[in-house]
C-alpha cells in the first residue's frame, strides 16, 4: 500500500483440449523463468509506464534481473538493474519487526495502549489513546483516520515537494477528524498508526525509530544499501527518474521531494536489499518463532482495498496474498514519489521477488489497477516458477 498515491483509489490458453478428430491440441512451451521475467517487465512498460526494474531470488541463492523501459526520459539512459528507489511504505514491515522484537525483550507488550506510552497525544473529536492497543496500531485496526499531506496536480507537487511534518504534527492533523470506527471494530489503512509506532519505539529504547532500524536489521544483514535520508530531497545513485502521471499528457518529474512522513518514511532501497530483508525474515532470522507466528496472524482487508490486493489478508506490518499455483505469499508494497514497488516471498523465505517502477499512474483507477495487476503478476510468476535461474549471486 502506498503512502499517498493509492491513499486516493480514485485514487484498485494453456490448457490442451481435443478437436473433434480426437487430436490433442500441443500445449505452448512455458518460457524460462529469466524469459518469463522479462516478458513480465516488458508488460509493464507496455502499460506506459517509464521504468521498472525487477529481481528474483531462488531457493539456490541464484538471481534473475530484468530491466525495461528508461530511467529518464529525457536522456533515454537505461534503467540501472541496482538503482535506488524510495521504500516508502514497505518500511512498515521494518517497523513491525522492531516493534515485535522489543515485545520478545519484554521492553513492551503489544496489548500496551498508546495512552500508556504517549499519553495524551491521541485525544479529541472521539479519539481516546487509552482504547487504542500497539496492536491494533500494527495491524490497521485502530480506526484512526488518516490524513497525510499529498499532491493531486503538478502544481500542488511544486508547491508541497519541499515540506516538512515532524511526527507530532502529522498525528494532529489525524486527530482532527474522527475515528473511522472504534478500536478493533474494522480495517481501514492508516499511515498515522505507524506514525504512532515510530513514536512509541524511541519512547521505549530512547533512539528514533530509524536509528533503532539500522541497529537491529540493517547492519545485522548487512543491507548497507538500505539507507535513512531523512529531510533530504534526492536519492543516491545510480537511480531512474521518478514520475508521476496527473493525467493526459500531464506527467512530470517528482524525483525530488521530501518524503511527507520523513521520520518513518525516508528510505531509500535497492531490489537486491528489499529481497534479502524479506527471505531474512520469513527465514526467521530476524524474529523468534512466536514473535513471527504472531506477525503472521492475518485478518481480511477492507473492501476497497481487496481491489488492489484480491483475497489479501494483513498481518501485523506484513501482508498475505494468495499465489495462482497455491497456497500464499508474504509482502508489503510501497509507493510514494513516482516510485510503486510490489515483493513477495515464500513462506519459508526461500524464493523471493521484487519490482520496482519508477512511474506512477494514478490518475485514474484504470491505471491504478493495470499497474497493480501487472506488477502483481510479475511476482506470482516469479514465486510459482521453478529452478533455473540466471548465474549464482549472494542473496
């Protein structure tokens, strides 16, 4: 789920059969897991979308990249199969693990209220911080309503692109509208919950939430292209342009910009780290077999949201998607800046993929959901494919 971009979800054959001789129709040949790969990033691009690049992970260890597209389009140079891109909210799963692992360090209990470790920050217009649970915060049932700074037009984007929200404020401008319903009484998305967790982790370890991240995921995996840039407006390099598209004939450059919630979403990100940060955790290296069962608990998402996830289920920072070929697969998908990106990995964190575009399209929700669908496919194929993948590569 995308911090602003889908927050408006306006702004969602190969069967053999006998001819009547009795002559079985051949059954077309099934391309190679790397030629599925980039036939599936090709479909992207044939959407109109500008770039993608994406990265699959076999249980050997062994990688596929592809790459389609441009990374800018007013040079035509091509998209970096390492190129950084902002996480945007697939951070909420970082979050998530920090939050579980101090639960496994008794510093908190997820039945903990936020009143207890914020007291009187979520208050008025019927929202009452002592009803609302960490869990409840983790997993989108706390009904706070969501209300994140975002641009509709280029004009907004120019004039908003420079901004800075500190925690506090993004929380006040929740609690000026509200609940969505009561605590525990319905899912509804809300990127202020998080906002929230991020709060509670540096009331707990006395760090901000991003240093707490580094410390316990980052450098333990070695994921030194997984980066916190706080209020800076650019990403490292090599990196495609990000755009967004306003409508017809309306697409513009949005690759520099502050993210809105720059405390907890400020991250930038590569295929390559996103992949090993996923396999790590369902690998259990991360969390404890409990903390991660939990983290696995799952309950449906909202109508509306089941348009860009069919069947999807949310665990706590963590979401559950069935795969074509059975059974289900775990990820979180982000989106915030012109970037869109969408992961999933096996159960047992063996197989693993992620794709990221660096356009959005959402002008209309056609376009939403072509993207969604295209990008969704991507990662069923990668999941459900067989062996042989590309030339050995660390994972």
């Amino acid at each position: 789920m995308t911090s602003t971009l889908r927050t408006h979800l306006v702004m969602a054959a190969g069967v053999a059969t006998l001819l009547a001789t009795g002559v079985a129709v051949a059954r077309p040949a099934r391309p190679s897991p790397v030629e599925q790969l980039r036939q599936d990033t090709e479909a992207i691009r044939a959407l109109g979308i500008s770039g993608a690049q994406a990265r699959v992970i076999g249980p050997d260890g062994r990688q596929s990249v592809a790459t389609s597209g441009t990374a800018d389009l007013k040079t035509g140079r091509p998209v970096p199969a390492d190129g950084y891109f902002r996480m945007a909210s697939t951070s909420k799963t970082l979050v998530a693990t920090v939050v579980l692992q101090l639960e496994d360090e008794s510093r908190l209990s997820l039945y903990d209220t936020v009143g207890h470790w914020l007291p009187g920050v979520v208050r008025g217009n019927g929202n009452d911080g002592s009803r609302i649970s960490i869990r409840q915060l983790l997993q989108h049932t706390s009904g706070i309503h969501d209300d994140l700074p975002g641009y509709t037009t280029p004009e907004e984007y120019y004039q908003q692109r420079d901004d800075v929200y500190g925690s506090e404020q993004l929380v006040a401008r929740a609690m000026a509208h509200a609940p969505d319903f009561p605590p525990g009484e319905g899912w509804a998305y809300s990127n202020t919950g998080y906002v929230l967790l991020g709060m509670i982790i540096q009331k707990a370890t006395g760090h901000p939430a991003h240093q707490e991240i580094e410390n316990r995921i980052l450098r333990p995996l070695g994921l030194d292209q997984t980066r916190w840039m706080g209020t800076a407006p650019t990403l490292p390099r090599p990196h495609a342009q990000a755009y967004q598209l306003f409508g017809p004939d309306s697409r513009e450059d949005v690759t520099d910009q502050i993210p809105v919630d720059y405390e907890n979403l400020s991250w930038v990100t590569t295929t390559r780290d996103e992949n090993r940060f996923l396999r790590a955790l369902l690998a259990g290296r991360l969390l404890p077999a409990r903390q991660l069962a939990k983290m696995k608990q799952t309950i449906p998402v909202s109508a509306e949201v089941q348009q860009l996830w069919p069947a999807g289920r949310y665990g706590l920072g963590l979401v559950e998607r069935p795969l074509s070929c059975g059974g289900t697969y775990w990820s979180h998908e982000g989106g915030d800046g012109g970037y869109i990106t969408l992961n999933g990995v096996t159960d047992d964190g063996r197989r693993s993929a992620v794709v990221s575009m660096s356009e959005a399209r959402g002008d209309a929700l056609e376009h939403i959901m072509d993207q969604e669908n295209a990008a969704s496919a991507l990662i069923d194929h990668a999941l459900c494919t067989g062996g042989g993948l590309s030339a050995p590569s660390t994972p």
